[in-house]
C-alpha cells in the first residue's frame, strides 16, 4: 500500500471527511482492519486565507510547497491537497517535490463524463469559479463550465468563508444554494461540481434538480483506490 500526503486545513472541517473516507475506501476494497497509510501535514488556514485575500499567490505557493516537502519527507508517495481553491498553486507544489500531485479536477471530471454529462455547473470560492485554473483543467476533459452570476457568485463564496469553513449551517444559506442551483440547471448544466470541499457540509443530492459531484467524495476514494493499485 502507499502512502497518502494529506496537506489539508483549508479548511479543518474538510480535511476530517477526506481522513475519514479515505479509510472507510480501505477499509470497503480491502477488509478486516486494513486502514490507509497516511502522512498528513495541516496548515493554518487563516494565514492562508491571508494570501487569498491579498491575491498574494505567489507566497501561497511557498506555504504549499514547503507543507508538499514535509509530507515527502515523512514517507508519502504522492500528494493529496484537501482543497479545490488552492490548486491554482498545484504547479508549484509539483515543483517542489518529487512524487505525484493527484489533481481533484482530473478523477472529477472523470466521474462528470463517466456519466454522460458534457455541460457542468460550478460552485466553489469566486476564485475557483472566475480564475482559468480550475475551469481550464476541466475544459481539457472536454467540459463546457456554466458559473453562477456575479451577484450569486458573491453569496456563494460569503457562505463558504463565513459560515462552512466556521462550522455554521444555515437554512437560509442552504435555500439559496438551492436556488442558485436551480439557475445553473435552467441555464444548461446538466450535472453540477461542488468545487468547495465545504459545500457538501450545506447541501446534498436531494437539493438539486440535476446530479451533484461532491470533489471532496471523488478525490477521496481516488486516492484511496490509488494507495491499494486498484484506480
């Protein structure tokens, strides 16, 4: 079995259902008491979020880096960043290190395209949702990525950093994640990506009238599967 880099904390509340379904992946393909091998290295997410906020990318990447360096150096054989935003920084982690980078967008995109869907919506922080990064990787699989509009793209990104990475579910905040949904639906996707790892604390399947792809689910189990060979 390999051994998985967790660099998480961005925020902890996601980080906890990455460990767990990491292992319950493990623990369903192998049996018994087999659980995953795991060097995790947890970041303080208000000096990251410092950076964001600064639009200082640059020095986000060197935070990152060093926390890739410091899963390398306790043993693990790739890498598994516990966040969709932070992937704009990907090329520098894979620069800093030798073993693999596992991209959340690569196995999502997968799964979107596994099941038929070619047009995506996307929720996320507005820097996932309005920076190239993201939806570039995935147009490189063939989808077309359909974003909320600017004044939903604000609420979206407000609930995610003042209430989801806190710890705070709201029903209101929930009904509009519902209907900013509703729109993305109305306007094409026919499927759409929670592309915040916090977001699946607020909604679920039952909130949206066309299929949701939780990246915190998929990147999980691949790197699950990846651990025991069987991705």
């Amino acid at each position: 079995m390999k051994t998985i880099g967790l660099i998480g904390g961005m925020s902890w509340e996601s980080t906890v259902p990455y460990y767990r379904q990491i292992n319950e992946t493990v623990r369903e393909q192998l049996g018994g008491l087999h659980s995953a091998k795991i060097a995790l290295v947890s970041v303080d997410f208000h000096e990251v979020e410092a950076l964001q906020r600064a639009g200082d990318w640059e020095a986000a990447g060197v935070l990152l880096a060093q926390a890739a360096r410091n899963v390398a150096a306790a043993g693990a054989d790739f890498i598994v960043l516990c966040t969709n935003t932070m992937h704009k920084v990907a090329g520098a982690i894979e620069a800093a290190v030798d073993i693999p980078l596992l991209h959340i967008a690569d196995p999502t995109a997968a799964a979107i395209r596994a099941a038929g869907c070619t047009t995506v919506g996307l929720l996320g922080t507005r820097f996932t949702m309005e920076q190239p990064f993201y939806r570039e990787r995935l147009g490189e699989h063939g989808l077309e990525v359909v974003t909320p509009e600017q004044e939903d793209r604000e609420i979206v990104h407000r609930i995610i950093y003042e209430e989801l990475c806190l710890g705070r579910i709201e029903p209101a905040s929930r009904t509009a994640y519902r209907r900013i949904m509703e729109n993305l639906a109305a306007r094409g996707a026919q499927a759409i990506i929670l592309g915040c790892t916090e977001i699946t604390l607020l909604v679920n399947g039952y909130d949206a009238p066309v299929p949701l792809f939780d990246t915190t689910a998929i990147h999980a189990r691949h790197a699950a599967l990846h651990a025991i060979g069987a991705a």
